[in-house]
C-alpha cells in the first residue's frame, strides 16, 4: 500500500502545482472595489455596557 498523503511540505507543494488543469479557475475574478467604512460611534447601548465596569474591576 502506498501513501498517497505528502510527508513534507515540498511534497505538499508538489502536489499541489501538479493540479490538472480542468480543476484550476481558467481566469481569475475581479475583486470587487472595498466600499468606504462608516465612521464607528459608540452608541448609548454599547456605553451601557460597561458602565460601572471600573467598580467591577
């Protein structure tokens, strides 16, 4: 019986780029452009959160 399982990782890396080339994406896909962050706020409800925290500690 043979181990089909690399041992190392130059083996796993062999196995790897040995892909047949039906099971590789033939044309990578446009990353989609990051939308513009929100200024972050702390709301009421999150500061209620930890109100009195500092007696707790």
């Amino acid at each position: 019986m043979r181990n089909t399982e690399a041992d190392t990782l130059d083996e796993l890396i062999d196995d790897c780029t040995a892909m047949p080339a039906e099971l590789r994406p033939t044309t990578a896909k446009a990353l989609p452009e990051p939308r513009a962050a929100s200024p972050w706020q702390v709301t009421d409800a999150c500061a209620a959160q930890v109100d009195g925290l500092d007696a707790y500690v």
